[in-house]
C-alpha cells in the first residue's frame, strides 16, 4: 500500500465529543454568551481537531511549494517564468513577504521544489529548501494534461511525506505557493470542482488587463475541453490541469488531517489544493482553516465548496502563505480563550440573571 491510500485510510472527522466539552466550558466564561463569536468557534473546532481542551497551537510549520507552470507558454501572467526560481532564491535569502510574516507570527519556514525550472540544486545542498521535484514544470494544459496520474500521486506523496516527518513536532501548518501562472490551474480547478462557469471564476493573478484577462478565460476553457477532467476524481483533475505544487498543498493538508493538526489555508491556490484534498478525503475538511479571503472573485466559490468562512479578509493577491501567516495568531487567541479565561465558576464572578 502506497503512502497515500495508506493516509487516506486513517484520516477521520474531528471529535464531537471534544467539541461538546469544549463548548461546555467556553459557555460558563466570564463573559456573556459567545461573546468572542468566531474566535469560540474556532476554539471549539480546536479541541475537536486535537481531542484536548488545551490544544497546543505553538509550534507552527509554513510550507510553501513552488512548481513552474507550461501554460505560461500561452501568455495567461504579467510575469515571465523565470520569476518562479528568482523568488524561491528571494526565500532562500530571508527578502519575501511569506520571510516577514512568518517571522511575525512565530512559524518555521520551509520551502520546496516541487517543480521548478530552474538549477535550484545549491539552495538544496545548502539546506535553504527541500527537493522533491517532479519534474522542471507542468505540461501545457491548454495542449494536453498537466502531468501523469502517477506524477500527481508522486506530488501529493511528496507534501504527505514532508508533513508527517514533523509527527508530534508540529502543532499548526500553513500552506503556500509559488509558481508563475498557477491561478489558471487553480481557476481550472475550481471550475471543474464546484462546477461554475470559468467567467464568474477567472481573475486578473498577476495584475493582468482587460484584453489579457478575456485570453486566459479562453485559454482555461480550452483547457477543460482538451483534458475532460472528471470531477469524481481528485487525482484525475489534478492530473489533467493541475500544478506540482497544488498536488504538494493538497499532500500538506492531507498530512495535517492526518496527524489531526489544523491547517491554515492560504489563498486561491492553496485552497485549489484544499479542493483536491477534499475529494480524496471529505474528512479533511475538518482539519482546515480558511486563512483569509482572496481578491480572487473565484476564491469566495471554493471557500463556500469546502464549507469555510476566512478569519481575514484583507485584499491579499500575493499567496505565498502570506494570508495564512497573517491568521496564525488568531488560533493562539482561540486556544487562549478556552485555556486561560475563567469560568464565572471558578472566578467567583455571578452569571447573567435568569
């Protein structure tokens, strides 16, 4: 049995039970009634995630995966190609936006190439990033599938791999991208997954124009007429118009359930990666947590697909992780809540009057 079908067979929801006996505590605080909203909430998924009413949620893991993209070939980003591997050297030296807000919120970065064009092997032997490339980029998916079914089981494998060699080490993972032109998979993606129009989906990624943003409408559809990927098949539509570093994310968030550890998801493309892992696993779902609300108009679709509300909502476009990041303390506030506040109980402080 492979490491996949191996996972997949031992993710489970979270407990109900701890959910209860979380909200049985966090309904005698001293404060009125759910006064915390969203933060109790996530409190109360916390415990179910981690079965514990003190979840540790300090040891945080940031994994971004980087993997170019062959549809670049068809003009769908404002950047060229080989601004994949110049960025991943940007995290290598400490000068990104992921380095920043990693370090704001205490997370320990880790970067991987998953399927980079570029020569990144001094950046591996110095031990900056990982290697698990696949190969040095996705086919044209416009022309033809982005990889092999075996290739997106290899991408998924590499993420889980990465993720379970944490085990006990790791109390929350962050999930991020790099990849010049992954929002045209990741729009693909959506579209096949929640079964919404291209048009209502597709974004400007990069910055594009008007003319540009029609192309790469186009060019997605064509996409998904060229491949026919089947929706019942997460492997299948990561197969056919995918991203190595999508496959990676979705591997990360497998892992995560995995381990029954929460996972914050990043934005248009790493929850093009939730997606997939959904459809391998429904139970993993669970085990996520929708950082922030991208820019992207066919995030908003894919966050409602997965039955997820973001913590932010902050204009973000960049990804990275840097959404994801950003929402990492808002899991120390909710672990706070349900450890640290009193009950009127045990603070001698008298309830609301009946």
């Amino acid at each position: 049995m492979g490491l996949l079908e191996e996972t997949l067979e031992q993710i489970v929801p979270k407990d109900s039970k701890w959910e209860t006996r979380a909200v049985d505590r966090l309904e005698r605080l001293t404060m009125p009634h759910w006064a915390l909203g969203r933060v109790m909430d996530l409190a109360r998924s916390l415990a179910g995630m981690t079965r514990s009413l003190d979840p540790r949620v300090d040891r945080k893991v940031m994994i971004v995966m980087a993997g170019d993209h062959g549809v670049t070939a068809e003009g769908v980003s404002l950047y060229p190609a080989e601004v994949t591997a110049q960025m991943v050297r940007n995290f290598a030296a400490g000068g990104a936006g992921i380095n920043a807000l990693a370090k704001v919120c205490g997370a320990r970065l880790v970067v991987v190439n998953m399927g980079v064009n570029g020569d990144l092997t001094d950046l591996v032997q110095e031990g900056h990033i990982l290697d698990r490339s696949i190969r040095s980029g996705t086919g044209n998916i416009a022309q033809g599938p982005a990889m092999s079914r075996d290739e997106a089981v290899r991408c998924v494998e590499a993420g889980l791999e990465i993720t379970l060699g944490f085990g006990d080490r790791v109390d929350v993972l962050g999930t991020g991208d790099m990849g010049i032109g992954n929002t045209t998979p990741s729009t693909a993606i959506a579209a096949v997954l929640t079964g919404v129009s291209v048009e209502k989906l597709v974004g400007r990624g990069t910055g594009i124009g008007d003319e540009q943003l029609a192309h790469k409408v186009g060019v997605i559809q064509q996409a998904l007429e060229v491949n026919r990927p089947d929706s019942r098949d997460g492997l299948d539509v990561l197969a056919r118009v995918g991203g190595f570093e999508i496959g990676g994310i979705a591997g990360v968030i497998l892992g995560a359930a995995r381990l029954k550890k929460p996972v914050v998801i990043d934005g248009f493309i790493s929850t093009a990666g939730a997606l997939i892992a959904s459809r391998l696993a429904p139970q993993s779902v669970d085990y996520m947590v929708a950082g922030h609300q991208s820019v992207e108009p066919g995030h908003r679709v894919m966050l409602a697909e997965l039955g997820k509300r973001p913590l932010l909502d902050l204009d973000l476009r960049l990804g990275e992780g840097t959404g994801a990041a950003l929402a990492m303390p808002i899991l120390d506030a909710a672990a706070g809540v349900l450890t640290q506040v009193s009950t009127f109980e045990e603070a001698a402080v008298s309830g609301a009057i009946p």
